[in-house]
C-alpha cells in the first residue's frame, strides 16, 4: 500500500508541475501585454516601463518561469513587499497577495462541498441501497421517481425558489451567509443549511440511481449468488459481500464531483451570493486580474490532484487487486 501511495503522489507532484508551466505560459507568454493590464487605464509609459521591470518582464522568458515557479516553493519580492512561499504573485486589482485572498475564501468552499458530499452521500447512497435492496417494492418505486424527478431540477433554478419560499415570503429562514465553521457551529449551520441542502439535492439524486443500479450489478455476482446457495442470509450477503464491491463507481464519480466542487463552486456561490472560491475566479476574470487568475487554476488543480490520491488510496481500499495494477 505504501508504494501504491508513493506512485500516486510522486506522479500528482509531476502533473502539478506540468499544469504549472502550462498556466504559466497560457497567460504570461500570450501575445497579450501582461504589463499593460497590470497598470490599468491611463498608464503612462514611465510607469508602464516601471510595472514591466518590477513583474521581470524584461527578463528572458525562462528565467521569467523560474521566478514563477521557485516562487511558489521558497517565496518571492515584489515592489509591495515579500510574497512568502507558496508565492501566487500579487492580485493587479486589489495589491492583495493571492495566495492570502485565496486562503480567505477557501473555508466557505471547503465547508459548502463538504456539507454538500455528506448530505448527498448519506441520502442518495442511503436511498440508493435500500431501493436496491427492496427492488421492486413500493420503496423502490418511490425512490427511482424522486431521483428522476429531481435530476431534472439545476441550482439556479432551485435556488432562487427556496430562498423566496423559506426566506422572502414566509421568514422561516435567514438569507444565506457565511460564519466560520470554527467560530460559530450553529451559526455556520443557520447560515449555510439552504445552500448545502440545495447543492445535495442536485446531487442526491444522481447518486440514488447510481448506487441502485450499481447494488443490484453486484447482486448477480457470481461470488454473491454462491453466498447464497450456501445458505447465507440475504442480509448477511448485502452487508458482507455485495455493498463493497458496488462502491467503485461511486467513488469514481464522487471524486470527480468533489473535485469540481473544490475547485470552485462557482453557480452555488453565485446563486446565494457567497464569497467563495468560485466567486473568487469569476471576479479575477471579470476585472482581468491575471495572477489571481492563475493562482485560482493552481490551486484548484492541486485540490483535484489530492481528491484523485485519496481516490486511489479508497479504491486500493475496496479492491486490493487494484493496488498490483
């Protein structure tokens, strides 16, 4: 296992470098005047010339990507002061450090997609097993109707009718805000539990399907059905045999929603108006703030990198085969 864990991270650390260069030279080496959006409107070209030699423009392109990338692991000066390592640059709207900016918004994020996954997880796998595992009773039938149904509802769509019911119209709740999880529990829980709950239900019920489906394929398993002709419960055999092997898939999909939803919530965010990571991205391309924009693709590409490991890791977990592959 442990070298299983080696390769994987070893590899993610490759791949990180590899998306570094690329973000680098898709927005510093472009034909577009990285300087020039830097010094905004009305830039004189003393200043222009100014801005160029304090970013290193006027330094050859490979020494320009060493600065960049050594940044981020031991530091880097600007005019404004040190940008201690992991070195992001400086945002060119607000004079903030990005990584600082990013680090500000990144507990909402991490909070929301991990409210989200529990919630999703706990009802629509939940759902899911047991539909399966009462096929074609009345609790399947309901089960596999409410995820069709709410498969074909979206977050913008959704949202805005919760928040006129639950808050505009009757009061019952209070408009979305955020309160650090750390500070404030029951706070963070007032303020976030309509749009965590909206999140999960988008999701919810395509893990109802997905584990429905995915529970019955194991059931007609060769080794589950001898588990029966020996005599074993249908219980025992459900629990002991056939719900680990349909994990797979749903790990599979899990990290990729859980990667995405890392790397920027950006329509829930937008929808109840919370200043997160994926508002942070939206914000930086709007104002053409390159290096906070840059500094949003690193870090969410780092994020997905470490949802992948654990990914692996969890399949070794269920299928040791896995781990010789």
């Amino acid at each position: 296992m442990l070298q299983f864990i080696i390769r994987r991270t070893v590899g993610a650390f490759v791949t990180l470098f590899l998306i570094g260069a690329a973000t680098f030279f898709l927005f510093v080496a472009a034909p577009s005047d990285y300087a020039s959006l830097a010094c905004g409107k009305d830039c004189s070209p003393q200043r222009l010339a100014d801005i160029r030699e304090a970013l290193g423009l006027n330094l050859p392109l490979a020494q320009q990507f060493w600065d960049f990338m050594s940044g981020i692991v031991t530091g880097r000066d600007f005019p404004t002061g040190h940008c201690s390592a992991p070195c992001l640059g400086v945002s060119f709207y607000s004079g903030d450090m990005v990584w600082s900016t990013i680090m500000d918004r990144f507990p909402l994020t991490l909070t929301l997609t991990a409210g989200g996954a529990i919630v999703f997880l706990v009802i629509g796998v939940g759902a899911g097993m047991i539909a399966a595992y009462r096929r074609g009773t009345l609790v399947d039938k309901v089960a596999t109707g409410a995820s069709m149904v709410l498969s074909s509802f979206q977050i913008y769509f959704l949202g805005p009718i919760v928040l006129t019911v639950l808050v505009y119209s009757t009061g019952w709740m209070e408009d979305p805000k955020y309160v650090p999880l750390t500070q404030d529990p029951v706070g963070w829980f007032v303020g976030m539990s309509i749009p965590v709950c909206v999140m999960a239900t988008i999701f919810t019920a395509q893990y109802t399907r997905m584990a429905r489906s995915s529970m019955i394929e194991q059931l007609a398993e060769d080794h589950v059905r001898t588990a029966r002709a020996k005599g074993m419960s249908r219980k025992y055999v459900f629990l002991r045999y056939a719900w680990r092997g349909s994990l797979i898939p749903i790990v599979t999909v899990l990290g990729i929603d859980v990667s995405s939803m890392l790397g920027g919530a950006v329509v829930t965010e937008l929808t109840f108006s919370l200043q997160g990571i994926g508002r942070l991205a939206v914000d930086g391309a709007v104002n053409k703030d390159l290096p906070l924009t840059m500094g949003v693709m690193l870090f969410g590409a780092f994020f997905i990198l470490i949802i992948n490991i654990l990914t692996d890791i969890t399949y070794a977990w269920i299928d040791p085969r896995i781990r010789l592959s």
